[in-house]
C-alpha cells in the first residue's frame, strides 16, 4: 500500500467513526472506540482491497470507497456483536 492511499483510508475511517456516534446511536462505547473502529476498518479494508489485487492503481475515490465499506463494516458488526451494557 502507498502512503497516499494510508492516510486516504486512515482518514475516511477516523471521519466514519465520528459520524457513527449520530447515525447510530444504539451499541456504541462512545466516539473515541467508533473512531478507533472506524480507523481500523478502514485501514482493513484497504489492506484487504490490494491483497485482492482488485486495481492495484485504483484512484484516491475508489479508495475511499472501499475504506467506507471496511469503516462501516467494523463498526456495525461492534455492535451486532459487541452491544454496550446498560
């Protein structure tokens, strides 16, 4: 992975994480763990996207994409999966 599309994906996911807070208010540990989620899926996300070998030149809009998908993967399946106590 090229550093562009690092940051590009690293950033998308912490702005996901964020925003998840309002979108989603049910399950959440609050917005430091959604931006931590966020971060991670997105960083996954784009991992996985160039380890398929998909479009190794892919642009900078098809990387945020597809570090949106990985975002908001990780941070509804914490929620199915992990739901907050209380």
């Amino acid at each position: 992975m090229t550093v562009e599309v690092v940051v590009i994906s690293a950033a998308v996911g912490l702005i996901l994480g964020a925003f998840a807070r309002i979108a989603m208010r049910a399950g959440a540990y609050g917005r430091p763990l959604d931006m931590v989620l966020g971060l991670g899926g997105g960083l996954v996300g784009a991992w996985i996207f160039q380890r398929l070998g998909v479009a190794p030149d892919a642009g900078w809009l098809i990387v945020v994409v597809v570090a949106l998908a990985g975002a908001a993967y990780a941070i509804v399946n914490q929620r199915k999966i992990w739901p907050a106590l209380g």
